[in-house]
C-alpha cells in the first residue's frame, strides 16, 4: 500500500509557481516587442522626411511615398497576413514577419534611391502585418484567461510607447548618425523580438495546416487591391479630395463588392462572411474604425489649432501634442487590469461615454482657457480610448474560436487603420470646411474648425457608443461567432 505523497514544502512551491510564470512573461516580452515595432517604424519615419528628400534629392510629394508604402502595405496584407497564420502555424508566421522586418530595415538604411527605399518600406511593412496581425492572436494561447485583458493593455500602451518615442528617438539618431540610422535602431530591437519569441511562444500544433490546406488566392488579390485603393483614396492629396480621390474610392467600392461575391463561392473563403453577423465581432470592428477616426483628428487638429489658434510656439506645441500619447502609454496595463476586474462589456462602454464626454467638451470649451482647455479633454480621450481598445479587443478576441484567432487579429488591426487613414482625410476635411483658407485663417477660424471637428467627432463617438451597447443585448440572444463559423 502506498503512503500518500507530501505536498511539496512552501520554498518548492514558490519556486515551481516561478518557474511556471516565466514562460508566460518570457511571451509577453516578445509579443510586446512585436507589437511596439510596428508603431516605431510608422512615427519615426516622418521625422526624417526632410533630410531623406535632401539625401536622396526627392521632392516632398515623392519622399511621402517612404511612409505611404508601409502603411499601405500594412493595410492592405494584414488580413490576408493573420489567416495564413492560421493556416500555416502562427508561430513559425510570426518569426518569418519579425525577420523579414528587420531585413527590410537593413535594406532601408542601404538604399540607394528613393524608390528602392520605397520597396524596402513595403517589406518592413508586410513582415510589420505580420507582426501586427498574430501578436494579439497569440494571447489567448500565452496567457492565463483571467489575466486577457492586462495583456491586451500592455500590448496597447507597447502600441502607443513606439508612436510616442518614434518623434523624440528619430530626432536625436538623426542628428547624431544620420536619416539611416531611424532604419538601423529596428535591426537589434527585432533581433531580441525574434530570440524572445523563438525561445517562448507555444509550438505551433501539428498537423494544424492540414485542417485547410486551401488558400483562397483570388479573395486574398482582391481584398489587397480594394484596401489599397481605399487607402490612397484616403490620403493621397493631403485633405483635397479630387478626381483621383473619387475614383480611387469607386474601385474600393466596386473592389468591395467582387471580394463579396467571390467570398460567397469560394470553397474556403479568406473571410467567413457570417462572421461578421456575430454581435460582439461586427460591433467591435464597427465602433474600433470609428473610435480610430475620432483619434486621429488630435493629429490632424491638433498641430493648426495649437499654433494658429492659441498662437503656440513650436516646442510648445509639441509638448501639448505629446500629452496624448503619453497619457495613452500609462493607462494601457491599468486599463487592461480593469476590464479583468470589471469586465469587457462594461469597460467599454465607460471608455466609451468618457471619450464621448471629453470630444463634447473640446466642441465647446471657449478658447479662453487655453492649454489646459484643450490638454485636459485630450487626456481624458486617450485614457478612455485605452480602456475601450483594451476593453473591445478581449471581447473580440475572447469569443473567437481558437483556430481564427490570428484572421480576427488581423481584423481588429484593420479597422484601426481603416479609421486612421479615414479620419486623416474626413476629419482633416471637417476641419477646413470650419476654418476656411487654412493657410491665412485667422485664429477664430482655426478655433471654430476645431469646434465642428469634434462636434462631428462626438456624434461618431456616439455612434460606436449605440453599437457598442447594441451588441451587448443581440450578444445575449445569438451564439458566439467562433461557435457558429
């Protein structure tokens, strides 16, 4: 007969608790590197615009192509990105993106012309679709489920870390070493990003690529090419929509509809388009667009309002303008910790109703107040946009079955970037319908386009707030998306 084993001892227990957290942690660093890298390489780009068209003897119109190539490569590949991840193992996918971005960032730095630096930007942005699109995919594999939303709110403040230090980083390496130097700081960063993960994400399954050995290449070219000429549509002409614009805009529409019509027949379709009927999914990819378009009005009034209408030195303007991205880098892990204690559904929608309360109160504060008129509603809506991104992204992700975690990923990081480049082209029009003649406005006018900026802005708010709400009672009467897809 044998005798019953003795629990370990307390000092054996502590350290096999240790031990079991370190993996865990270990994938937590790595996924936060993959997620920061991304954001660094879309800020500290714009910095060196100015020498990189010096250097390169460039205009200004052509050097804009360094940062609308990575953006458009990310925009256009991240869906397509996140389910070949699911197909073909996340893990091995993941790798293949950091070191293809750390490649395309050595290649950066080398290039010779403009346009060969063009295509090395369109690489580091495919290996950062890739990046972007599996980092969240791989929390609910990673992660305890009771720890979900913390993760996703260090992802987010990762996120807003790298678009906060991109600025200040790429100035002081250009000044130093110079326009390739912005390029080379990825090379080390990626190259522990890859050993962290090699060394602490979870084996992809065996076998795990043979359940859907099909790749549905005609939806993948189309979704591509109808983002694409979204995309340009949105930000080509800087504000001025013209004929260019509109039939840019037309083809996404007609792009959008053949995707449609192919998804419909294909025999394994890159999107399960009924997916998109599930409640908490298609209210979370709606209200994440239009949150991101109100987010990025900050950048595009922000800068004229400060200067023009409070009459804002540039240091100044840029230390109010930081205000922002700072706030959102420390409330991302405190946000993360609420919705775990509290809940995604009722995080969010308190994110929400702040984001709301705070575009309501840039819309009408008098410019009498000054910086803080203006600096304290624009904390508030990052640290709300925080709690809602932390919040939005567990409720997605969590009702998501685990084999299409890496294509809702994706989703999820489209519709960021959907609303950002909509918000740099609706948001920026907004604005100068209300301030007239930019370029000679006087600051009334400047404080009355930012006026119908977030007055516009709240009705948007208040439109993610209805869906938002919306999904939670269809949520309680229809099955979640992964049970159904």
């Amino acid at each position: 007969m044998h005798s019953p084993s003795k629990p370990a001892p307390p000092s054996q227990q502590a350290s096999q608790a240790a031990s079991a957290t370190m993996p865990v942690r270990g994938a937590l660093a790595s996924l936060s590197l993959a997620m920061l890298l991304p954001a660094l390489g879309t800020s500290i780009a714009n910095v060196g615009l100015p020498g990189m068209a010096s250097a390169l003897h460039a205009s200004f119109q052509d050097v804009q192509w360094i940062v609308l190539a990575y953006l458009l490569a990310i925009t256009a590949l991240i869906v397509s990105v996140g389910r070949l991840g699911d197909m073909v193992g996340r893990r091995r996918l993941l790798l293949a993106g950091i070191a293809l971005f750390a490649l395309a960032s050595a290649l950066c730095a080398l290039a010779p012309t403009l346009w060969l630096l063009v295509a090395a930007r369109a690489l580091q942005g495919l290996g950062a679709a890739a990046m972007m699109a599996l980092t969240m995919a791989f929390v609910g594999s990673t992660v305890p489920k009771a720890q979900t939303g913390s993760a996703m709110g260090l992802l987010g403040t990762m996120s807003a870390v790298g678009t906060t230090l991109g600025p200040a980083l790429g100035g002081l390496l250009i000044a130093r070493f110079g326009w390739q130097a912005i390029f080379l700081v990825n090379v080390p960063l990626a190259g522990v990003a890859l050993l962290l993960a090699w060394r602490y994400l979870p084996a992809d399954p065996r076998g795990a690529a043979a359940k859907r050995p099909v790749f549905d290449h005609r939806g993948t070219v189309l979704l591509a090419l109808t983002l694409a000429a979204y995309a340009l549509a949105m930000t080509l002409g800087r504000g001025d929509f013209g004929v260019r614009n509109a039939a840019l805009l037309l083809a996404a529409c007609i792009g959008g509809a053949l995707f449609v019509c192919v998804e419909r027949k294909a025999p394994a379709p890159l999107i399960h388009l009924p997916m998109l009927r599930a409640p908490v999914l298609g209210a979370g990819l709606a209200a994440s667009m239009l949150v991101s378009t109100v987010m990025m009005s900050t950048l595009v009034v922000g800068p004229f309002y400060l200067a023009r209408g409070l009459g804002l030195g540039a240091a100044a303007t840029g230390m109010v303008l930081a205000a922002g991205p700072l706030v959102a880098a420390f409330c991302g892990v405190p946000s993360g910790w609420l919705v775990d204690r509290y809940g995604a559904q009722r995080m969010g929608g308190a994110g929400l109703c702040g984001a709301a309360g705070a575009c309501l109160a840039l819309a009408l504060l008098p410019a009498s107040l000054g910086i803080a008129g203006y600096a304290a509603p624009i904390m508030l809506l990052t640290a709300s946009y925080a709690l809602f991104q932390a919040a939005n992204n567990t409720a997605v992700m969590g009702d998501i079955a685990a084999e299409q975690r890496g294509l809702v990923s994706g989703m999820l990081n489209l519709s960021r970037n959907l609303g950002l480049v909509t918000g740099a082209s609706v948001m920026g029009a907004v604005f100068a319908a209300g301030a007239s003649d930019i370029a000679s406005a006087p600051p009334a006018a400047m404080i009355r386009g930012m006026h119908a900026t977030f007055g516009v802005a709240s009705a948007l708010i208040l439109a993610a707030l209805a869906i938002f709400l919306l999904s939670r009672v269809f949520g309680k009467r229809r099955s979640p998306a992964g049970d159904r897809a």
